[in-house]
C-alpha cells in the first residue's frame, strides 16, 4: 500500500494521553516512512467538517517527544457526532439537507488522506470506520486505525484504554487535599465526585491509589492526625445500587465516631433514580449531542450531598469534583509505556492496510492487536465483583 498523506485526530473528551499519542504517531512515522505528510485535523471531527488542519513541518517532527510532557491535545478536540445532523446544522457545521457522514467523507477524500488515525472512544472510531466504508463505495481506500482513549476505561472488548490509569492516579492526588478539608467544620462530609457516566471503574482505580497512598503515611493521633478522618467511608460506582437508607445509617455511625465522612462518588452512581425522579415529576432532563444526561443539569454531588448530609446530620457539606483536574493531565509513566506501544502497532497497522482499534483484546487472551471495527463498542461495565474492588470496600467499612 502507498501511502503519502497521514491524518490525525483527537476527539471526545480530553484523557491523559492525547498529546503523547500524538507525539508518538509523529515520531513513528518519521522514523520508519520520514517521506511521508502528516496532518492533524483540528478539533476532531469539527476539522474534517470544516477542512481545518495543520500540517506538521519539520520542526514538529524532530521535537515531537517534547508532546509527552503535556496533556490536553495539541490539535484539539470537540464533541461532533456526525449522525447528529440537526445539531450539526444548528452549529453550522453541514447544511441544511447535507449528509454530515457524506461531507465529512467527501473531505478526506478532498484532502488525499490515505490514513486516518482516530484517537477517541467508541464513537469516535466506529465514526471512522463509517466514514471508510462510505469511501470505499465511492472507490476511495482510506484505512483507519484507531488508538482507545477514555478515562472511563469502559471500551469493549479493550483491556486498558489509554489515559485511564493516569486519570485514576491524578483523581487520587486531588482527593488529598480535597480529603485534608475534613477538619475545615465540626460533623463535615465531602463528597468526591469522580467522572464516569456508566462505568464505575475510574471511581474505584481512583480510590484503590488513594487507599494504597493513605496506607503508607506515617500517622500522629495525639495531634489530631488520625487515619480514619483521611481514609475514605463510602464508594459508590453506577453499577452497585445504592440504598439510601442503609448507607445513611452506617455513614452516621462513622460520623459520631470521628467527626467526618469521606465519600468517592462517580458522577453516574444512582443517575438512573435521579432522572426518574425528575422526569415523574415534570421536569424535562437536558442531553448533549450524542443522548446523553447532561449530568452538570442533575449534579449528583450535589445530590447526594444534601441527601446523605441531611441523614447523618452533617453541618457542613463540601463536593469537589477532580474530573478536569485529572482528565487534562500529562500520561504517566505506565501511560506512556502503554501509549508508545500502541502507537507502533497503529502504525505498522497503518502501513500493512489493516484497519480497526488498537488493544488488549480481553476476548483473545488480552493479545495486543487491531481489533475489528464491528467488535468495538462503549459503556463496559465496570465488574464490581472483582477481588480487588471488594477488598477495597471492606478496606473502607463499605462491605
């Protein structure tokens, strides 16, 4: 296959590995096909609507690794869903009567992209997968590989999606200071809301790094510092269904003993009840783009935070969430080790003609490989049943 026109794109929510995969597809591609034009679509998909690109000169190509040490997206993101064709037209993206899948399409093939590297989640890369299908009808081949980014962790059938592990670590850092404000009032409760709309797993990850941080301080209770008002007293992930009442009382146990309560809340835990609530009784539930419970219009946290304060007799109630604190980070090391791996993958993908997502297929014994498009999909539920998550619950006094 001849290829003389690589793009890029990053899409979706940020996740603390686009800037780093980015640099490592640049660097890959200078080493092994250094004649070859990369490109990176600006903003995602909203670049290929409105055919706004960078090209990377020789500068970027030499100095690409400098993209590791950031996070964010050097070319940007945005949250274009190209079905969406009402909001598309109300964005001035497409016009009235346009097929969104068809201009985008038309785009590529305009702009001579023989491959197309997507770095986003599930949507973001079967949208590829369309847009190639669609092109290979008109006798246009266009391969797409893709690279799995989303802090939820939740793609299936992907073992580790990138970003996720260091979003988890960064959730943990925010959580002590956050957690350090439980003496700022008498009978305090906070409420650490966690990104994760349907999957509870960066909630937990999130929570096991704090614990294991929390397990190897060096304490001094005769001077107030106490492991018990630092350490966590409740998780709660979309896939546990949370009784109200019973976590209310355990939790004002915990309260009259130490004077505190720390929870790790995922922001979808009990959206479900919330929403059913809300629309019983009239009220319509906003949803962006792609469906979903715009969850900043419901506020969980908040939620919560009047529901649990009220029953354990808080006199002070405090919600933070970490989600961009963590989401925007630099990778990590154990990121980027996972990042650079896949980049390889995707390029040698790339240049064999071979499409799909890059990843540790769990349904193939977790073989690092591109899986097939029609395989992919979002919203992998969390296994709340895992040894490691229920150790962690009974670590807290949750099980």
């Amino acid at each position: 296959m001849t290829i003389k026109r690589v793009a890029m794109l990053t899409a979706g929510g940020y996740a603390p590995c686009l800037s780093a995969a980015v640099g490592d597809l640049i660097e890959r591609y200078t080493e092994v096909l250094p004649d070859v034009e990369l490109i990176g679509y600006r903003h995602g998909y909203h670049g290929v609507l409105t055919g706004s690109y960078t090209v990377f000169d020789e500068e970027t190509r030499t100095n690409a690794g400098v993209l590791r040490g950031f996070g964010g997206s050097p070319i940007g993101n945005s949250r274009v869903k190209l079905t969406n064709a009402k909001n598309l037209v109300e964005r001035g993206l497409v016009q009235e009567g346009d097929n969104p899948l068809e201009v985008a399409a038309n785009r590529l093939k305009e702009d001579g992209v023989d491959v197309l590297h997507t770095i986003g989640g599930d949507d973001t890369n079967t949208t590829a997968a369309d847009l190639a299908a669609y092109l290979h009808e008109q006798g246009y081949e266009l391969t797409v590989v893709g690279l799995p980014k989303t802090i939820d962790n939740d793609i299936v059938p992907i073992r580790q999606s990138l970003g996720a592990q260091t979003a988890a670590e960064q959730a943990s850092i925010f959580a002590r200071n956050i957690i350090a404000e439980h003496g700022s009032n008498p009978r305090m409760l906070i409420v650490h809301e966690v990104m994760g709309r349907n999957c509870g797993w960066l909630t937990a990850a999130a929570a096991r790094d704090y614990m294991t941080w929390h397990g190897q301080q060096t304490w001094l209770p005769q001077a107030g510092l106490t492991p018990e008002r630092w350490a966590i007293h409740g998780i709660y992930v979309p896939e546990v269904h949370i009784d109200l009442d019973a976590e209310a009382a355990r939790l004002k146990q915990v309260m009259d003993e130490i004077g505190c309560v720390n929870i790790f809340l995922s922001e979808g835990a009990g959206v479900d009840d919330i929403v059913q609530q809300l629309e019983a009784s009239g009220q319509e539930v906003a949803r962006d783009p792609f469906g979903h419970v715009k969850l900043d219009t419901i506020n969980p946290g908040s939620y919560f935070a009047k529901e649990f304060g009220a029953k354990i007799e808080a006199e002070k109630t405090m919600v933070q969430k970490s989600g961009y604190f963590s989401r925007s980070a630099a990778a990590n090391d154990t990121d980027l080790a996972l990042i650079k791996q896949m980049c390889d993958v995707a390029v040698d993908a790339a240049r064999a003609g071979t499409p799909g997502v890059v990843g540790h297929d769990e349904e193939r014994g977790d073989e690092l490989r591109v899986i097939e498009f029609p395989r992919i999909a979002g919203h992998k539920a969390f296994d709340a049943s895992q040894d490691w998550f229920q150790d962690l619950l009974r670590q807290v006094g949750q099980a």
